[in-house]
C-alpha cells in the first residue's frame, strides 16, 4: 500500500526544488490576502513559502532580517495591523502587490 503524505509537507517540497514557482506562490497567497483579507489563509500560505525557503532562520540569514522579528510576525496580532495597513496603502494607491525574484537563478540551464 502507497504511503500518503501530507499536503503541507508536498507543497513545501514542491516550492523548495522550483524557485520561480515559489514566487508565483507567495505571489498568489499576496494577491489572494489584498482580495479577501483572510490574515489566518495568508499567515498560513505565507508559513509554507518561507519552510520551502529554509525555514525562519535560513530565510532571515538571507535578507538579514532579526529571527525573533520574523517569528512574533507570523504568530502575533501585530502583523493584522501591519498587514491591514499594507493592503490600505496598496488600495489607495490603486496598486497591486507583486513579487518579484531578484536573485540570480541559481542552477542555470547550459
């Protein structure tokens, strides 16, 4: 009998072995989260992109960002009001969120 897995686990594998898809994703959960405002559906989604990209230290390394930052982020009420004044700024400038990659691809095709 085939082993299932869980979902969650598939999805962070399938973004940490295509970079350009992560992008789309975290792309998609923005522009979802700008929609509907669903914080808990973004905070989740958002949780899946950065375990695909190493996880809260290895990310923070990468942007030099503090780790306790980054966590009390994904796991407090401040980040409602930092999101929801995100989205407000963002409607009135009658601008959608985009992310974009601006890292070098790191196996280029030869």
């Amino acid at each position: 009998m085939r082993k299932m897995g869980n979902w969650r686990e598939y999805q962070i594998r399938r973004l940490a072995n295509d970079q350009e898809e992560a992008i789309d994703y975290l792309q998609l959960t923005l522009e979802e989260y700008h929609a509907d405002g669903d914080l808990t559906f973004f905070l989740k989604e958002l949780r899946v992109f950065i375990a695909s990209q190493g996880g809260v230290v290895e990310l923070c390394k990468r942007t030099g960002m503090d780790t306790e930052t980054l966590s009390d982020m994904l796991s407090n009420e401040d980040a409602t009001q930092l999101l929801d004044t995100f989205s407000t700024l963002l409607n009135a400038l009658k601008h959608p969120p985009v992310i974009e990659d601006t890292h070098p691809i790191r196996n280029p095709p030869l």
